[in-house]
C-alpha cells in the first residue's frame, strides 16, 4: 500500500475545516484586495513568517530584529553571521515562491532544488541545493530517513501526487508537510524548505500562507512524530489553526473586524459566557471555537463562544 493510500482519519476537525472554507470563500469575495491593504498585510506576514520559521530551527533573532534586517539592512550586535543570512536568505526565498504562485502552477523539482538553495545560500554553499547523498539521523524524531538512493524517487512520487489531483487542498499539503520531512531529502534546511513549499500549495489554491508560531515548536515536532506513526490529526490541527489565523489578519482588516477578537481571559469575564478561561482554551487549541494564536494567548470573540454554548444546548435538547 502506497503512503497516500493509508486511510486519514481527522476526527473532530470537520468543523474548523468547514469554517475555514467558508473564511477562503468570504476572502475571495472581497477581491480584488485594494493594493494599500494588501501590501500592508504581505509585509506583516511575511515577516512573521520568516522570524517564526526562523526561530524553530533555532534563530535567536527577536521579531523587531528580523523586521531591522530585512527592511534596512542592520547587523545586530551579539548574533551571528549566520543568523543574518537566514533571515536574508529566507526572505528571498518568499519572494521567490510569491513569483511562482498561479493557478497553473504545477511543482517542480527544480522549485524544489531553487527553494533549498535560496534557504542555504551563503551558509552551507557545498550542498545549498542539492539532495543529500548519504544517511542521517534526525535527534528527537521517532523515524529514521530512508535511503539516500531513494531520495529521487520520492520527491517525484511526491511531486506527481500533488499535482495530480488538487481537491482538499489544505489536507492535501498537510500531508505532503509530513511526507516531505519523512523523506528529509537535504542535509540541512529540510524543516525551513517545506514550510516554504507546503505554503506554495495552499497560496496557489488562493488561501494566505499558514504561519507555524516559534511557541508551537514543540507542538509542531510531537505532532510530525504522531504522524510518523500514522495519526495526522495533531499536525492538521495546528496547521488548521496557523491557516485560521492568516485568514482572520486578512478579513478582520478588510471588514473592520480585527478589534472583535479578544483574549479568552477577557472573554470569560462576560456573565453570558458560561466557562472558566482553562475550557475555554481547551476548546481553542481543539479547534472547537473560532480562536487564533497570538504569542502566547489565544485570541476569540464573544460571538464564537456564544455561538458554541447555543448549539451545544442545541445538541442537547436533540439528545
């Protein structure tokens, strides 16, 4: 049986998927996005898209730092050399795939390979776009990657399988995430090159790159090692949510709804909401409510949870 052929099951999350579609189909009303706001937005995400994939490979530089070496070209006192080339290099390499987003668009190893050396250049030079030629070993993961013989013939596996049927897209790149870091086809730079090209696949399908939070990474890495075994529940979930919150950042300034959004410490405050702060995040991070992460704090509104007790009680008058 063939990896894509195994039964996925994504118990519980038929509603956050649900609601995303219906967030993807409000956003595509609403184009064409007015140029000023959609610069504005790119730039913010973009940004955080680099200083947080950044940080979970271990980059110690700060938000406003990233944000000083990009846009004016600092050094910042106290971090490496390398340090600034990843966030130099991994700029570069957005604006590479942003050129490459279109309807059309089919991956390509080339991409692939451009992608990887854009993530490397300057840093590891000898082996910056070119799959690995021998074993490792991954500190932490519950897998061993496969032979490097073997590398060529899963990424246009891989490749194949993505474009040959793009229906349920964002399950679809989930699962091409993890495929992709099971094969771990380069020596190094493998977790900063899918989170690039997996966001390539959603942005082509029309949807705002999927941001995995520096606060996540522990969340990220246990939920790459369930997968390992099968179960690609936890790694949908946290992708659902980085998916959610792009797509709140886009219509929340497009409607004037941003300000909606509260911290849940601050929601349960209102004598209508029925839960203490504890279950209610519990149902944020199960995707049970429209909430989204900012740093630490999850954020929602009085209407989603209000919307959540009504048909709770729903349900249970049925029953």
């Amino acid at each position: 049986m063939k990896w894509f052929e195994y039964p996925y099951y994504f118990e519980g999350l038929e509603k956050q998927l649900e609601r995303i579609q219906q967030k993807k189909t409000e956003l595509d009303e609403l184009r064409p996005i007015p140029t000023y706001v959609l610069r504005s937005i790119k730039e913010s995400l973009m940004l955080e898209w680099t200083y947080n994939s950044n940080s979970i490979e271990g980059n110690t530089l700060t938000l406003q730092e990233t944000k000083m070496v990009i846009e004016e070209g600092f050094t910042v006192k106290g971090k490496s050399l390398k340090e600034h080339f990843e966030v130099i290099n991994h700029q570069s390499a957005v604006e590479y795939i942003e050129n490459l987003v279109s309807e059309n668009y089919k991956l390509t190893e080339k991409d692939i390979l451009n992608v990887h050396e854009f993530v490397l250049n300057n840093i590891e030079k000898e082996i910056a776009g070119r799959f690995r030629t021998s074993g490792v070993r991954i500190s932490g993961a519950n897998f061993v990657p496969p032979n490097a013989l073997k590398i060529s013939e899963y990424i246009t596996e891989l490749i194949n399988w993505v474009n040959a049927d793009e229906s349920d897209i964002v399950i679809k790149s989930t699962l091409f995430h993890h495929r992709f870091v099971w094969i771990h086809p380069f020596f190094d730079g493998n977790g900063r090159t899918v989170r690039l090209i997996f966001n390539l696949l959603l942005m082509k399908a029309g949807y705002p790159p999927a941001i995995i939070l520096k606060n996540d990474r522990k969340k990220y890495y246990d939920a790459l090692n369930q997968a390992n075994k099968g179960d690609y529940s936890k790694l949908l979930l946290l992708i659902l949510q980085a998916l959610e919150r792009s797509l709140n950042i886009y219509l929340g300034a497009l409607n004037n709804t941003y300000d909606d959004y509260d911290t849940i410490s601050n929601i349960v405050q209102d004598e209508r909401v029925p839960y203490g702060q504890e279950y209610l995040s519990l149902l944020a991070r199960k995707g049970k409510i429209d909430a989204f992460k900012e740093s630490r704090n999850w954020l929602t509104t009085k209407k989603a949870v209000l919307d959540y007790i009504e048909n709770r009680e729903r349900k249970r008058k049925l029953n």
